[in-house]
C-alpha cells in the first residue's frame, strides 16, 4: 500500500523538523560553550571560563527554567520575595 503525502502534510512536516533540529542546534551550542568555558578554567582565564559557562547552562537548560520559576515561586520566603520584585515593576 503507498500512502501519499499532501502538499500540507509536508510542508507541516518541514516545519516540525526546522524546530526540532534549530533546538539540537542551540543544544549544540550550549554544549560546546559549556565545555568551551572548563578548557578556559583549566587553562587560567576564570574570567572568560565562567562567562562561557553560564551562557552554556543557560543554552542548555532554557527550557527548564519556567518550572523552576513556579517552583521558586511556591517556597515561602522565596516566593514572597519574587513576587514583590514582579509586582514593583
């Protein structure tokens, strides 16, 4: 049986493979400015090593950081506090 593929369907399908290979990408990059960042730490330049790093993590783990909102959000104090900066804006 040959099942054929609408001009919609493929072009739905082209666009779910751009993001999903997009987000490897920039999974890439986080990876490689992570690992970038400990060569710099090992070889001297903290500066530079701890820049690369936190861009790393913050590449790598971008999606994470909605449930680590809400989650800081509902401990007590914390929550109190991030509200209060929210809410002065």
């Amino acid at each position: 049986m040959v099942y054929e593929i609408t001009e919609q369907q493929r072009v739905c399908l082209l666009r779910k493979y751009y993001v999903v290979s997009r987000g490897r990408s920039l999974d890439r990059l986080g990876s490689v400015s992570f690992l970038l960042g400990l060569f710099f730490l090992f070889v001297r330049c903290p500066i530079v090593g701890i820049i690369l790093e936190i861009y790393g993590c913050l590449g790598l783990f971008r999606g994470f950081w909605p449930s680590v909102s809400v989650f800081l959000c509902h401990i007590p104090v914390v929550g109190w506090i991030i509200q209060y900066l929210v809410s002065v804006r």
